[in-house]
C-alpha cells in the first residue's frame, strides 16, 4: 500500500521540477537592477524554432544544414588559449547556464551572500559581459599580508596595492582582522570568463584559494561567455563610468 501512495508523489515531484525547469530555460528571470527592469532569457528567433532536431541539420557542413537559416547559426573562433579541466579545484563547482540564472537572482535577492563576477580584464568586461556581473579582474586578486611600504618602489605603489585589494576583500565579504582574515561573512561567488579555454577565471580561483577563500562558497561557469552567447542569453555592455 506504501508503494502505490509514494510512487505517484515521486512522478508528480519529478514532473513539477522538470516544469520548472522547463520554464526557467523558456521564459529567463526577471530582476531590478539599480531602478531598471532587466530580463534576462534565451533570445530565440522565430526562425530558428522550425527547425527539426535531426542529424542532418544539426551536423552539416559547418556543423550545420544548408538549409538552415543564417541567423540560426553562430560562428566561433576555437584554436584559441589552453582547454581548462571540467573539475579545477576539489571542492569548487562547475556549473552551466542554470545555475547562472540562479546566481543572478539569488545576487539580486540577497546581494550581501551571491555575487556573479566577470573575472577578465577591463577591456573584455567593457565590450560585453552577462547582466549584474561585477567586474574583478583577476590580475588584481592580489594580497600578502607580509607586504609592506618598503616592499614598493614608490608610496602611490603601495597605496594602489591597499585600494586594490581592500575594494575586492568589500565586494567579497572578506573582513581583515589583526588575526587574519575572515571569511565567515564570504559571500558565495559565481566566477567566469570568456570560454572553457580561458584561463583568466581559473587564475581568479586560485588565486582565492591560496588567500583562504572557502571552496564550498566558490562556482565556476567554465563555458564563459562563449557558452552564453551560443544559447543566445541576454548580455550587457558596460562603460568605464559604470565600473570605476
């Protein structure tokens, strides 16, 4: 009797979660973002939705049919930078696009424990990054508390390094005490840059790592947005008045 009562509750949980899930890669999120309403979703034309899911369209030519319309196909530059490992560090997780819808509105629900942050260079960030992430370089995760002023060429040196530091240790919800630093108040960050052959966010992580950071509160989107522009996700384009 127990068999028959919990097996239509397992099908009816497993259908409810794959609707949701269903929903959240047809229809996105919405969020407010400093007064402005942004959705962020699949941008899937028209055209592209008539198409059969079958081996012929799908891995033609140029890895896709000639038949297939222009503006359903997308072209990559690939022989690029180092393939990264799926699993960078045990312990932190790669995630997909998912898990990034989830990062962004969990960021906008509670902005002081999730934060998605854009981990290349100002000049990558500035052209195009995916909406609400925070841009922290990962050449500027820089912090050894055996440093001081005499370890620098020149005061400004040494006072860039403070401000430098002291701006991501803000963000990330690091406190530095006169005993360390604490993470107890870290915020859960949500790390990326521009594809799986990118090594500008692995850096990033482990350049956390080696601080202290918790690994627990670490993910990695390894696609980047590479992966993000292919499945034809929102992105932003941000001005340096917008990250100074």
């Amino acid at each position: 009797m127990k068999k028959l009562l919990i097996l239509p509750l397992v099908l009816t949980l497993e259908l409810f979660s794959e609707n949701l899930l269903k929903d959240f890669q047809d229809n996105g999120i919405i969020i407010k973002k400093n007064g402005k309403t942004i959705h962020v979703k699949r941008e899937k034309n028209r055209l592209c939705t008539k198409e059969n899911l079958a081996p012929e369209p799908l891995f033609g030519g140029d890895y896709a049919g000639d038949d297939v319309p222009n503006v359903c196909k997308k072209s990559f530059v690939t022989h690029v930078g180092v393939l990264q490992p799926m699993n960078l560090i045990k312990g932190v997780q790669t995630v997909g696009e998912i898990e990034v819808l989830k990062q962004i509105k969990a960021s906008e629900k509670e902005p002081s424990k999730y934060l998605l942050v854009d981990a290349r260079t100002e000049r990558w960030f500035t052209q195009m990054t995916i909406p609400t992430a925070v841009n922290v370089p990962f050449n500027q995760l820089n912090y050894d508390e055996d440093l001081d002023e005499d370890d620098f060429k020149t005061p400004k040196e040494y006072q860039d390094y403070q401000k430098s530091y002291k701006k991501f240790f803000k963000q990330f919800g690091i406190v530095q005490t006169k005993d360390g630093l604490d993470f107890s108040k870290a915020k859960t960050l949500l790390l990326f840059c521009n594809g799986s052959w990118c090594s500008q966010s692995p850096h990033a992580i482990m350049s956390l790592v080696n601080l202290g950071y918790p690994v627990e509160k670490l993910l990695w989107y390894r696609g980047g947005l590479q992966d993000w522009l292919i499945y034809d996700f929102t992105v932003s384009k941000r001005s340096i008045k917008d990250i100074k």
